[in-house]
C-alpha cells in the first residue's frame, strides 16, 4: 500500500514541481553534486534539474531522453493513454501502449514469437500502479515545456543512450545536436526500445566505464570488487576489454560523438 | 352395533411443544465474538509471518494519503522531518516529504561516496526501470564501486508493499467497523 492513490484536491505537480522535489532530497540528505541518470520522462525531469541547478549535477546519463513539446504523435499517444488511465484505470490497451512507450518489437514480441521475461514481469509490475497517480505523472509529462534552448548552457558531462527502434529516437538526435559536443556523447544501441537499462543494459557497460573514468573513477579493484568480475584489471588486459572478446552477447553499437 | 362416541379412536396430532430453535436469534454478542476470532487469528498469522514493523506502520498509515502540508515549507525551500527507514531488498527506504508532497527515496550502497540519482520513466519505479542493468554484475559493480544510489521514484509511483500486506490491512480496517 506504499503508492496509495494521490487524492484529487491535490494540484497536478508540473514537470518544474518534480525537479524542485529533487533538489529537496538533494538538501534533505545533505548532497552536494550528483550523477544523475534517468529513463525517458525521468531523463526529461533530470535535464530540467540539470539546467535549473547547474552545480548540483556533475553530469548526466540519459536513456531515451526528451526534450521538445510533444510530437504529434506522441501528443496522440499520451492523450489515448490519459483517457483510458482516466476511464477504464490500468486496462490491457494501456498495458499495451506503455509497452509499445518502453520495448522494442522483438521483446514484446508477437504472434509466432512469445513476448520475453522482461516484459512479463514488467506487465505484473504495472498491475500495481495506481492509475490516479501514472494519470497525474502524464499529465505533467505531457504538458512539458521545451527545454532546447537552455541545452546549450549546461557544462556537465552528458552521455545519451538510445534504442534504435524507440519512439523517441529523434528526439534524441535532435538533443544530441543541440548539446555542446565536447561533453557530450550519444550512443545508440541497435535492436533496442526505449529502455535500454531493462534491454540491454551490457550494451550500456563499456560506454560507462569510458564515461566515468573522465570523472577520474576507476573500475573495482581486484580487493574491493569481485573476483569473478571481467572488470577487474588484474583478470583481463585492456584490450580483451572490447565487446566482442568479453564473450557478451552484444549487438553492435554505433558511436557518435 | 353402536359404537359409543367415548370409545372412538380419534387420531389426535401429537401435541408437542414446539421445541425453542435455539438461540432463533443469536444475541449480538456472537458477532462480536467471531470477529475477536477472526481478529486473533489474522494478528497470530501476521505475526509469525516475517513483515518488518516499518512496512507494516507505513501500510497501516500510509504516507501518500493527503500530504498534511508542512507549515515550514512556507518559509525555507528545505525539505522538513521525515524517517521512515524500511529495509528494501538490500535498499533503505526513505520518505522525504517536500513542500510538494512525499517524494519516496531507496538508497543502495555507501552514504559517502559520490551519490547518483536515478529517475524512472512513466508508470515505473526503480524496480521495474534499472532493475536490468543493476542485476547486470558488470555494472552493478561499477556503479556501487563509485557511488551511492539513490534512487527517486515520481509522486504515487513508489513500490507498494505485498497483496498481503494490504489484505491485512483491509482485514483490519473491517474488523474496527464491525467492532
């Protein structure tokens, strides 16, 4: 009963309302500057944060980011999503339009092809939702402002995950374009929806490690992390360390930077 | 031959008193009673279930119902009094609340190493976002080697508790009106 249902005489927070709820548990716990990394919408609110309060965030990691006003279909999308969330609570056509929102085709899979692990349990998880409260989160989403033009400003590091058959795909070049290009680096991952935390989050472990080590951070040692770990400097040279000698079942990457 | 009407066989009905159905209706106390059993026994199962007390105080006195507005919001943009600690598979559970309603926080790792904020998408929270890529040994290494999570679900989006959990609670709830 942790996500109770938000009462209704409560105002509908706006997108500027979420970041300030940030920078609240930012104080509440006494942080200074943070990483930040956030999923589509979250990525939205974290840039958002990350232009309103520029020294608080040492960088981002988004995955799928947004930053325009809605396309029109995504506009469309969101307002079949907020009527049926509205009328008919957390339906299966929902389910269904949240999926499409997060997964590629190939694991949502189809007549012939049975649809994976991940989005079953992620099916489950949605039952859990209050639908008030996704209702309220999408409306703020889907009345977002454009940040574009505060892009340019931001001085942290930024490093953009996209799936290649995301819906948000062009939204993310398009963020890409507008950033400064010497802090930031896009990295698309082939074969991918939206979530590439829950798809392929090995594709996301390379271009990582590379992002934090200009933070001066350095992969576990053989004393702290475990021994089993490919990462460990001791186990494996340097240049084993690409995709394909990791023995990871990785989809090629394209790399723009 | 005459047949004295004294000497007639006459089929009489039986005339029993008809017994009391007892009780025909059950004082009010039965009721009560029941409900004590009923009470008991949810309490007994409950309790030598594992359910750690803060969870259960959060369910019973859910935090997002109503957010009672702090006053001192008025006057300073920090957050005010919260502690709500839950252990969350390996994760703490923090409830911070905010000028603008309770935000949920989990905090995995070390407080002292650089902290790394995380936000999920739409209608997801940390579980059902970056569940992939920190059950990935890889990086889930990596990422707790250098930082402290903490995760921040959006208002109304935290993971709720069990479906027993909120059974229990209903069950309570129940009992308290019939008593």
């Amino acid at each position: 009963m942790g996500a109770a249902a938000i009462c209704p005489d409560d105002p509908v927070l706006s997108v500027d309302d979420l970041t300030d709820q940030i920078i609240e548990v930012l104080n509440y716990f006494g942080l200074g500057a943070v990483m930040c990394m956030g999923v589509t919408a979250g990525a939205y609110v974290l840039s958002m944060f990350a232009m309103k309060y520029r020294e608080r965030v040492l960088g981002l990691i988004l995955v799928s980011p947004l930053c325009r006003h809605p396309s029109w279909t995504e506009w469309f999308c969101n307002k079949v999503m907020s009527n049926l969330l509205y009328y008919y609570g957390m339906c299966s056509l929902l389910k269904e339009c949240l999926l499409y929102r997060y997964f590629s085709k190939e694991v949502r899979g189809s007549a012939e092809v049975p649809e994976s692990d991940i989005v079953q349990a992620c099916r489950r998880l949605l039952d859990e939702r209050q639908s008030i409260n996704v209702f309220r989160f999408l409306q703020a989403i889907n009345r977002r402002p454009d940040i574009t033009e505060g892009l340019k400003t931001l001085k942290c590091r930024t490093l953009i995950f996209v799936g290649e058959n995301s819906p948000f795909y062009a939204e993310a070049l398009h963020m890409t374009a507008r950033l400064d290009r010497r802090y930031c680096a896009l990295v698309e991952v082939q074969a991918c929806g939206s979530m590439v935390t829950e798809e392929q989050p090995h594709a996301m472990l390379i271009p990582l490690e590379y992002f934090l080590m200009g933070y001066g951070m350095c992969r576990p040692s053989q004393l702290t992390g475990s021994p089993r770990s490919p990462l460990s400097p001791t186990c494996i040279s340097p240049e084993l360390l690409s995709p394909e000698s990791m023995g990871l079942k990785l989809k090629p990457i394209k790399t723009r930077i | 031959m005459e047949i004295k009407r004294e000497n007639r066989l006459v089929y009489k009905p039986l005339q029993l008193k008809p017994r009391p159905l007892y009780p025909s209706v059950p004082p009010l106390n039965i009721y009560r009673y029941s409900v004590y059993i009923y009470l008991s026994l949810f309490i007994y199962i409950y309790t030598h279930t594992v359910i750690d007390e803060e969870v259960l105080n959060r369910a019973l006195f859910g935090f997002q119902t109503r957010n009672p507005e702090p006053p001192a919001m008025a006057e300073s943009s920090d957050s005010v009094s919260i502690d709500v600690e839950t252990i969350y598979l390996g994760g703490k559970e923090h409830i911070v609340r905010t000028g603008r309603g309770s935000v949920s926080v989990i905090i995995y790792g070390d407080q002292e190493k650089p902290a790394l904020v995380t936000y999920p998408d739409l209608a997801l929270n940390h579980m059902s976002c970056f569940q992939g890529l920190f059950f990935c040994p890889e990086a889930a290494t990596l990422l707790l080697h250098n930082f402290c999570i903490y995760h921040i679900s959006p208002p109304g989006h935290e993971s709720s508790c069990s479906w027993e959990l909120q059974q229990f609670v209903l069950m309570i709830q129940f009992c308290l009106l019939m008593i």
